[in-house]
C-alpha cells in the first residue's frame, strides 16, 4: 500500500483528536465582586437623565462614597453605581458615607422606591431609607449623626441617630402629604444645613427644620434600610 495513504491516515486521525469548532471554549469565570454576584436582584430600572447643575453645585457619585454593613455582605450586592447616582438593595443594613466632611452646605438628591407590584395603597407602604448628616465617630448600623427621613411614610422629618442629643424640630405633616409624590416616582429632596441648623424640603415645598445641636460637621450618608430605593443627581454646594 502506498505510503502516501498512511500519511493521510494519519492526518484524519490527528484532526480527529482536535476540539469540534461547533463546541464553545471554557473561559475561567471572574471572582465575584461588590458590583458583580450572583446574588444580585433583579435590576432597578435606570432613569437617570442629564441634569443642568445649579450655579455652585458639585455632582458627587458612587466613588465619592464608602460602604458599611452592619454585618459581612458576603457576596450579596447592597449598593452599586448605575447612571449619575447608585442603586441600593436594601440588606444587609448599613450606609454608603462620604470620604469627605461636609459643615455649610446645601444638598439635593433624588430618589424613589421600588413600588411593590401588590401594593394597593400608598398610605400601606413601609419603605425606608434616609440620608444621614454629620456622621461623626466609629462606624456602626446607628452612627453619631442626624438624619433626614427618606422613610416614605415620614418623608424628610429630622432626627438624631447613634445618641447624638435630640435636636429641637418644627415639622408640617400636610406639607408631607401635599408634596409628596406616589411610591415608585422620584421625590427630590433638599437639605440645607447652617451652623448646625437643618431645612429639609421635598419637590421645592419646605417639611422641616432643626435648630442647631451639638454637631455641625461631619461626613454624609445613604442608608439601607431593607428596601430597594434609587439614588440620583446627588449634588452638593459648599456654603
């Protein structure tokens, strides 16, 4: 038999020890991360439109933040950056902080819920959240600090967390009800805090103020507080 036959024997053979094309080649898989699990939620909806920034304001985002939980997250995704603003999903409990330290200032954030699909009354809704003033000290589920209600049902009232003294407040329930927008639309809420002394406004109509108590300064914060709620166009101008 030919020689020329045997080489081509062989070669079928070779190339039939070769991988089909038609098979799909493994990759390693990346190690999950803070941003990536397989843990994560189903996706808030991003909508999150450019915005002209008010004379003096700074848009801050998702990297001008750290992350505590109150316990380890594991590799459940808590907080993660989507548009000009960040997601929260709610659990474990704890708060994004600002690496920098605010005194005078303004602040303006939008943010909504994630409406429950068997809510049938607004008034029924238990979500929570809340932006955090003046953090000072240790890091922990209540920090030193005031706080500025996102819970919807107490929507921008002040209150003081982690033992810092209780501050004096003046707060106006119907001008809750009559600026607040229904759950699962975005409500922007205004924080202006002077020497101490914060307003806190929902949709331009003013719900709140503290007068001034032991802390003045301190880092800023966004809680999660078991539900999911959207964070956007956060901006803050130094006063």
């Amino acid at each position: 038999m030919p020689r020329s036959f045997f080489r081509l024997a062989a070669l079928f053979s070779l190339v039939g020890c070769l991988p089909s094309p038609a098979e799909p080649v493994a990759t390693p898989s990346k190690p999950a991360t803070a941003t990536a699990s397989s843990d994560k939620p189903e996706p808030l909806p991003e909508d999150a439109p450019k915005i002209e920034l008010e004379e003096g304001f700074e848009l801050i985002g998702f990297d001008a933040f750290d992350q505590f939980s109150a316990k380890d997250p594991g590799q459940t995704i808590v907080w993660e950056a989507a548009g000009n603003g960040f997601n929260c999903y709610g659990k474990p409990r704890g708060y994004l902080y600002s690496k920098a330290s605010y005194a005078n200032f303004t602040l303006k954030v939008d943010y909504r819920f994630r409406r429950p699909a068997d809510l049938a009354s607004d008034a029924e809704f238990k979500g929570n959240t809340g932006v955090m003033i003046f953090i000072n000290g240790e890091h922990k589920q209540w920090p030193v600090s005031l706080e500025v209600q996102g819970k919807y049902s107490e929507m921008a009232t002040i209150k003081a967390n982690g033992g810092a003294a209780n501050v004096e407040i003046e707060d106006n329930a119907d001008a809750r009800t009559t600026a607040r927008k229904p759950v699962g639309e975005w409500n922007s809420l205004e924080v202006v805090a002077r020497d101490g002394a914060l307003t806190a406004s929902i949709n331009g109509t003013k719900v709140c103020e503290s007068k001034a108590g032991e802390l003045k300064e301190g880092l800023l914060g966004f809680q999660a507080e078991d539900f999911e709620v959207q964070f956007r166009n956060i901006r803050v101008r130094r006063d």
